[in-house]
C-alpha cells in the first residue's frame, strides 16, 4: 500500500495462552485502509483467537490492538466490541432468525428510520438483494445469507472489517463469484480487511498481503505472489500446494540429485539438505534425454524415470514416478489428458529457478 494511505489496524506482539500453552505468540500485523490482509494457516494455529482480540471478545495477556492510532486493548485498556468500530463476519453468518432481511441488515444502525432505510436499501442493492427485505432467514439460500451477513456487516461502515472463514459454508460452485462480490464491495467501502482462512487458493484469490500462521506465530508476511514464490521454509511451500523433496548431502556447495549436481550454497559441507520443487515444474522430456524442441538455461540435466500410477483431475494429469537415481519418488503435473500406464519410461527435467532449498530436518 502507499505511504499516505492511513493505517486502521495495528497489532502489536500480541500473546494469548490457554492451559499454559501460547496459541497467540508474539503476533503483529498492521493493515491499510483499503487493504485485505488474510491471515493464513492450518486449524487450530492461533488464527481465530487473534480475531477475536483484535475484536474485542477475547482479552490478550501482552500485546496491543489499535485502531486508527488509538488503543483499543492493551495493558489497562480494553474498549468493548461495540465501541470499536469494527465489523464482523463469522463462518455461521449469525443472522437473527426471528427478523427480516432488512431487519437484520439494519440491526447495528444507530440513525433515524428514513436513514436507516436508504441505507439497508443501499446495501441491499449492493449485494443484488432488492426486494429481498421483507424476507425472513430460513427463506433464504447459504450464498444469500452470506450475501445479508455482509450487508449487515457494512452498515455501519465500520473502519476494519474483521472475517472469520466466512466462505467456508457456501457451495464450491457459488464461492468463487460471491468471494469476487465480496471483495468488490470491501474495497468500494474502503474498510481495512482482516480475513481468516485456512485456504490458500481464498488468500491468493483476496489478499493485498498474506500472513502465514503456524503454531500461534506468523511465519511470513508478504504479497501472495512472494509467499508464494518464495517460500521462507518447506512447510510454508507444502501449504500452498503438492511439493516434492529431494534430499541429499551439500558438499562443496553441491548436492547430486536424479538431475545432476545442484548449486547448494550457504550449506555446511556434509550438511543435509532438501530441494523442493511444486510437481507443475517438472516438465516430461517427449525426446528421450534430449532437451527438447525449445531448451531453456533454466532446464536440468534429464532423469530417467520408472511411471508408477497417473491420474486425471479435469485440468491436469498428475503422473508419479520412481527414478533411477537412489529410488527417488516423484510426482509431475501434465495439463490435460496424460495417463501413461505403469512401468512406462519416461525422462523428466526440472526448472531449476523453480526450486528451494532447505536444510533437512
């Protein structure tokens, strides 16, 4: 985000435990106006319970939460959820069962009855629900509800925008194009986001910035594309997706891999390491050892492989393999239709800008 754009979220070394143990731990985070920011992780990471204090429903034993400069929790302060400023979305959508739609979008709105109706009209509108006011709850679909959750959410145009796994609920087939909606209308609203989830394709989809969370801490903070790409640790890259490891011994700054000597450097002579690779960056060389029509720089020594099973997936094929070189286990992905039968040879090559490398272990 620019400089000039204001913050409207800082938290600072928060820390919560439970029975002795920290599921919060040094956590800090700050988010823009204007900016999603999704904390990322696993169940169970610590991820909810920084919501809920930043919230106001859960108290942090150290820390700070402040919102637009002013402390809101922190040693000897602690400001009620209602006086906070701060709009809540949660997996369940929470709507009131006994009121209408507009009776629910219009719950927290503290104005006088003509402004409250311009604007849960406004809103509903806003979320393609005209004409749905009248309606109760149980009238309604899951991609609706959510739909009127998030319009109750935005009435008060809260500064900061607290979302707990809102989506998690909705039909695969619906998610995309409600998630899409969703952000469409969080940035016209121009509220700092703080979205929980524990899936990476909703924080690449969402985020201005990811913050990858493991075991009460955060791992990583970054643009999606730079989590993504450069992963800070194997565990951090085996979240995002399929990986392959292959592990080796660094001696002089080389490792020796099915695809020939790898650069290992920054590694203890003698040290274990293991290179990661995503499968979709092993590429099948058609030409039996060759390099291929169109070789580039990035291209690894080709390796022999034994097929083991392949299996189709829609938009690609994923193929296992087990290598001449040390019994390697491998897995490649191939767009489309790619079902070699097993025992099949076939030679693979890596990108090699595409790898990490990690100390084992």
């Amino acid at each position: 985000m620019p400089d000039s754009t204001p913050l409207r979220l800082e938290v600072r070394n928060l820390v919560r435990s439970f029975g002795g143990r920290r599921v919060v731990d040094d956590v800090s985070l700050a988010v823009a106006a204007g900016q999603v920011t999704c904390l990322l992780g696993p169940s169970g990471c610590g991820k909810s319970t920084t919501l809920r204090i930043i919230a106001g429903v859960e108290r942090a034993d150290a820390g700070e939460v402040l919102l637009e400069g002013q402390i809101v929790a922190g040693p000897g302060v602690h400001v009620p959820p209602e006086r906070r400023s701060v709009g809540l979305m949660f997996q369940d959508f929470a709507l009131f069962p006994h009121l209408t739609v507009a009776e629910n979008v219009g719950f927290g709105l503290r104005v006088d009855r003509g402004e409250k109706a311009r604007r849960v009209g406004e809103l509903l509108e806003k979320v393609d629900l005209s004409g749905f006011g009248p309606k109760h709850p149980h009238e309604l679909s899951g991609g609706e509800q959510q739909r009127v959750a998030l319009a109750r959410a935005l009435a008060p145009k809260p500064k900061v925008m607290l979302m707990d796994e809102p989506f998690s609920g909705l039909d695969n087939r619906l998610r995309d194009g409600i998630r899409d909606r969703t952000l469409e209308l969080l940035k016209e609203e121009g509220a700092a986001v703080l979205l929980v989830t524990h899936e990476p394709d909703e924080a690449m989809r969402m985020a201005d910035e990811i913050a990858l969370m493991r075991a009460g801490r955060v791992v990583q903070k970054g643009a999606p594309y730079n989590v993504y790409n450069a992963p800070v640790d194997k565990a951090a890259a085996a979240f995002f997706s399929d990986i392959n490891v292959i592990r080796g011994v660094s001696k002089g700054a080389l490792t020796q891999t099915p695809f020939g000597a790898f650069l290992t450097p920054g590694h203890s002579d003698g040290g274990e390491v293991e290179i990661v690779i995503r499968p979709q960056h092993l590429r099948i060389d058609f030409d039996r050892g060759g390099r291929g029509p169109n070789p580039t720089p990035e291209d690894g020594t080709p390796a022999r492989g034994t097929v083991l099973r392949s299996r189709y997936l829609g938009r690609e094929s994923l193929v296992d393999f087990a290598m001449d070189f040390e019994g390697a286990k491998l897995t490649a992905s191939v767009p489309g239709v790619f079902l070699p039968k097993p025992g099949t040879v076939l030679w693979l090559m890596i990108r090699r800008d595409r790898c990490f490398v990690f100390a084992a272990n």
